[in-house]
C-alpha cells in the first residue's frame, strides 16, 4: 500500500506570512494515463474537508489564488501565499493513483 | 448546486448492523465515482470504499473488506454502505463523497459502536 507522510504535522503561523506543508508518498503516483493523482484538502474545525488542490497543482473552483501546489514523482509541497485567518484548521495530501487511496496523517494550522 | 446528504448513522452494539445512504442531487451517480471515508473522533481520514460509474468496480480497505458493502441505487440517485459485523474501532464519522465536476462532500453521519 501507498504511505503518505506529511511534516511538519503541526504549523503555527503569523497572519500574512508563508506557510509550506510537505507530503511524500511512499511510491511514485503517476497512473498509467501519465497523470499524478496527488490532491490537497483542508478541513476547518467541525466542517467536512473540502479539497483545495488536484493533480498535484490544479486549483479547483472558489479557491484563493494564494494556494497553490507542486511537486512530482514522490515529492509534493502546498504552500499558501500569505495566510489569512480563515485558513486554520488541517490540511491533508491523498493519493488517489492506487487502490487504497491514501490521506496523509494531516497538518494543523493555527495561528501564532 | 452539486451536493450529497448523509443519513442512516447512529448507536449500534458490536456484531451489529447499519444501513448508511447518501442522496446526491444536482449530478447523477451514475456517472462518476462515488466513495465512503471516516473519520475517527479526534483521528484523520481514512478510505473506506469507493465505487466506480455503473458500479461493475468495488474497492474496499482492507479492515472493512468482508463486512461492508457499497452499493448504488440509480432511480434514487443514491449510495450506500451496508455495514456489518460492526467492531468498536468502526466508530466514526462517515462522509459520501461524489467525484463529478469537483469533489463533493456531504457533512458525514455519525456511527457509533459501543455496548
């Protein structure tokens, strides 16, 4: 099975600055059709995730452009330009290139 | 609007049963794949199963795999999850989660196995 490791698993960061959350799996995640199922989510305190970043650097519909994705073959990084206080709460990576699909153990965002 | 809602959670003794059903509206089922993942209090999320368009592809983690059944009802445009022989570490909430234009999650059902 494909492990996902993600550091640091906690971030505490001051309003404005970067943040960078780093997830490596444990195989490489481009499928057959030479696309890498890597994706991003973010779940708030007591709300249902919702996913941010697809295919590694995709951004999906209504997310801020200061998040953004990159990465590629074990190696994936989701940086956030500037944090805002909304974006407390846990991110996770999941692979979704291999049965089973995996989430990261997640890292928890707050605020210094 | 895309969404999916969750019902059927609830208190059930270990080696017991639950039906989970997911009502998707705004997109058909049929057409994309559709999966279940937990979420044990205070834990991360976990895969459960996943579905594919047409249900003829079913994939189950390993520990549930034998006792947890997806399944779909396209005239209802609905997942569910039967569950059974439920364990005490089955204990979680249950998100649905329909993968057509995005990825949409419902707000999760609670199962809770304990005596």
């Amino acid at each position: 099975d494909v492990v996902m490791t993600q550091s640091p698993l906690s971030l505490p960061v001051t309003l404005g600055q970067p943040a960078s959350i780093s997830c490596r799996s444990s195989q490489g995640l481009v499928n057959s059709a030479g696309n890498t199922l890597l994706d991003w989510f973010h779940q708030r305190p007591g709300q249902s995730p919702r996913r941010l970043i697809y295919e590694v650097s995709k951004r999906d519909s209504g997310v801020p452009d200061r998040f953004s994705g990159s990465g590629s073959g074990t190696d994936f990084t989701l940086k956030i330009n500037g944090v805002e206080a909304e974006d407390v709460g846990v991110y996770y990576c999941m692979q979704r290139t291999r049965w089973p699909h995996a989430f990261g153990q997640g890292t928890k965002l707050e605020i210094k | 609007e895309e969404q999916v809602v969750e019902s059927g959670g609830g208190l059930v003794q270990p080696g017991g049963s639950l039906r989970l059903s997911c009502a998707a509206s705004g997109f058909t089922i049929h057409n994309f794949w559709m999966s279940w993942v937990r979420q044990a209090p205070g834990e991360g999320l976990e895969w459960v199963a996943h579905i594919n368009p047409g249900g003829s592809e079913k994939y189950y983690v390993d520990s549930v795999r034998g006792r947890f059944t997806i399944s779909g009802d396209n005239a209802k445009n609905s997942l569910y999850l039967e569950m059974n022989s439920l364990r005490a570490e089955d204990t979680a909430m249950y998100y649905c989660i329909g993968w057509s234009s995005g990825s949409i999650w419902g707000q999760g059902t609670l199962v809770t196995v304990s005596s």
